[in-house]
C-alpha cells in the first residue's frame, strides 16, 4: 500500500491534466501542473462526458457546478442523410445510468476545473505559460525541463512526472522520437457552435450521413431566456479515400484549429434539410468555425518510462468517435489516483494503472479506425442511399443493437439497468 505523499509534476492544464491533480489532490498528494498557455480562455466546441467520466467528476464533489451549465443528453440518435432516424440509444439515467450523460462547452468545462484547481490546490501550483519540453531521471526523482512563454527555462523535480500535453507530447516523443506525425484517416472536421432554437427536445445528440460526409449536432447549454439555445455541430467531409483507418500522415500543425469556410460546407451540406433542423441555416449562422483534421496515433507498447507515465491524448489519442476523448482522460485520471493509493511502490503503481488502462484505450482507437458505432450510418446508406419507408426493410434492428452492445462493452459503458 503506497501511504507516502508523493510530490507530483503534471504536464498539462488540459481536462485529462486537471482531473487527475484534483483526484491526486484528493488521496493527499502535492500536486503541481504546468500549462504551456500564459492564460486559459474559455476556447473551442462542445465535447460529450459519457456517464462513467462524469461520475469520477461526481466524485470530486463537482456535479452540481456541471450540470449547471451542461446539457444532460438524452439520447444519441442514428440517422441518414435525409434525417431518417436509424436508431434511439437512450443516454444518462434515462438509459440506465447511474449518471448522466453532459454534453457542455470544453472551454467552459476546462476553466471549471482549473478553478477547482486553484483552489484546493492553491494558486501557486498552477504554473501557466510553462511548457514541459523534456525531463530525466535522477534516482527517485524526476527532473522536468521548462520552457516559460518568455522563452526562458527552468527545472523542477518531483517524485513523479505525468504527460498529460496532448497529442503532439513532448514527453511521449522523447520516448518514441521516430513516432512521425498523427495519422490521418482522410476526414476533415468543420466545428461551430451556433445560436439557434433547440431542436427535438433540446437534449439530444444526432449522427447523421456516412463515412464520406457526416453531421453531428447536440446543444452544449441549458435554454436562454431568449429561447435560444447554443448548439454544436460537426461537419465531418471526407477528402482522402485512401486514408481509411489511418494511413496518411497529418496535415502540418498550422492546418489544425484554423478558421473554416462555409465554401468548404455548403456544397456537400447545402441540401441536408430534416424535418426537425435545417442544417445549411444552422451552419450559416456560426458565431465561430473552425477546421481540423481527423487524427490518432497507434497505440504504444507501453506507457511508463522510470517515473514517467502518459495520459489522455499524449498516450492515446483517438479519433472523435463514441465520445470518447475526454472521457477517456478522465478515467485514466481516476485509475491513476486509485492505482498510487493501492500500489506498493509508485513504479507498481504507475504499471497497474497502464495495464489496465492501456489494452482498453487501444482497443477503442482500434474500433474507432472501423468507424466505432457510426458503422450504422455506412450500412444503411449503403443499401438504401436514397433513404426509406421501413427501417426494417433495410436493416434488422437486431444488428444494430448487437453493434451498439459490444462498442459500449469495449468502452466501459456500465448500465445499472
């Protein structure tokens, strides 16, 4: 049993990073984090926590401040490119949770977090504008190397360094130097939040279209007094056929997060008006766009290296499919902590944390290359691109409820009913 307090380093303010200093905080910890942004903004779209992320997030006594200003999902809906409803996979505790399912704005949810941060762990041991750029082993200790905003350096030593820094980790290509960029499945993501009516019945999640074009829609806060409603959606374009499952290297760096252009959209979406949401007005009416390529790494051998070990995106970045991302972090947060409560020593520990960690997560990389569940939307349209009358006469819903049960088994969905 580990009963010693331990001094740890996290490299990255990012929601991975932030949950587990709050959760190592909790079990008596000194946490320190290192967050290469001088100054956090309330930036990017809205993201999903599946039921089991948010209970870790329950409890670090977190759930109220949450479902303020979250949306609790409903239900994830399947439908093709003329809206057709394919299939209703009730969410949260409607569908037999123990938590709801919240879908709510990144940014808003990291300030949430680095708030919380601050102040249970106190200010001074949030360092922004500090870039973990590398770090080595001195005994027991680790010795990570910094690099301010300013551009000068500095060290810090702790008993433990975890990488929470992303997909482009410094500290995972220390460790494997020759990885190369993220691999690129050919998609190209348009991400906007809009301000608009709510649509169904303001808590529901959509998927609509197919593997070469794709509209994912879902609100990210509760109902204005205006009556409006800040919804996020997605246009996913495929412009690649060659890239399935990961075979292209990503566009540079300086193509990610950069404003996109409703040209790029509207050619392909332009048409896709449903009986409950036009989907052109609700693009046309963005108040912000942004482009992204759709990129994962393969899964490593291992995780730890010494005292070091990787989470979230920097040790399995996925792609953007089952609302997996964050949620994923989290519960790597959660197994950590519980991991260096439990473990004998934190080299054992850090090992019990990866092997249970590290075949799941690459297991969901895996599925999410074939598509992970929105292989319903490639199926249907398929055999009925033209759409339907009778679901039943192009797909037995067996086949797709044996689809949704083993994507949920494999990613730790855990019903109570």
């Amino acid at each position: 049993m580990q009963d010693k307090a331990l001094d740890i380093l996290i490299a990255g303010g990012g929601i991975g990073g932030l949950t587990a200093a709050l959760a190592l905080q909790a079990r008596g910890h000194r946490v320190r984090v290192c967050e290469a942004t001088p100054q956090l903004k309330p930036l990017g779209v809205g993201i999903n926590l599946l039921p089991h992320a948010v209970a870790v997030l329950d409890g670090l006594g977190l759930l109220p401040a949450l479902q303020a200003m979250a949306v609790p999902t409903s239900a994830l809906v399947f439908a093709n490119r003329h809206g057709q409803a394919i299939y209703r996979d009730a969410r949260g505790l409607g569908g037999g949770y123990s938590h709801p399912q919240l879908s709510i704005h990144r940014g808003e949810l990291q300030l949430l977090l680095w708030r919380e941060a601050a102040e249970r762990l106190g200010e001074a041991r949030l360092l922004s504008g500090q870039r973990v750029l590398a770090a080595r082993t001195e005994g027991e200790r680790v010795v990570a190397q910094l690099q301010a905003s300013d551009g000068s350096h500095s060290e810090l030593s702790a008993d433990l360094l975890i990488g929470a820094d992303g997909i482009h980790s410094a500290l995972r290509r220390q460790f494997y130097p020759d990885e190369g960029a993220p691999r690129w499945n050919g998609m190209m993501m348009w991400r906007g939040t809009s301000r608009a009516r709510p649509f169904l019945d303001g808590r529901t999640m959509v998927q609509a279209g197919h593997r070469r074009a794709k509209f994912v829609v879902y609100p990210i806060a509760p109902v204005a007094d205006d009556g409006l409603q800040l919804i996020n959606w997605i246009c996913d374009r495929r412009l690649r056929e060659d890239g399935f499952g990961g075979g292209l290297s990503a566009p540079s760096r300086e193509d990610w997060s950069k404003p996109g252009s409703l040209d790029d959209l509207l050619p392909t979406f332009g048409s896709w008006h449903f009986d409950w949401l036009d989907v052109p007005a609700l693009i046309r009416s963005a108040t912000q766009l942004l482009e992204w390529p759709m990129v994962d790494r393969d899964p490593l051998p291992r995780w730890r290296h010494g005292r070091i070990t990787l989470l979230g995106d920097a040790a399995h970045p996925m792609y953007p499919i089952g609302s997996n991302g964050a949620t994923q972090a989290i519960l790597d947060a959660d197994c950590l902590a519980q991991a260096l409560q439990q473990g004998a020593t934190p080299e054992a520990a850090l090992d019990a944390y990866e092997a249970q960690r590290l075949p799941m997560c690459a297991r969901i990389v895996e599925m999410n290359r074939q598509e992970g569940l929105d292989a319903i939307l490639d199926l249907v349209e398929e055999r009925a691109p033209a759409g339907f009358k009778r679901l039943e006469d192009v797909i037995d819903p067996a086949e797709i409820d044996a689809l949704v049960r083993r994507y949920k088994a494999a990613a730790g969905h855990q019903q109570t009913r």
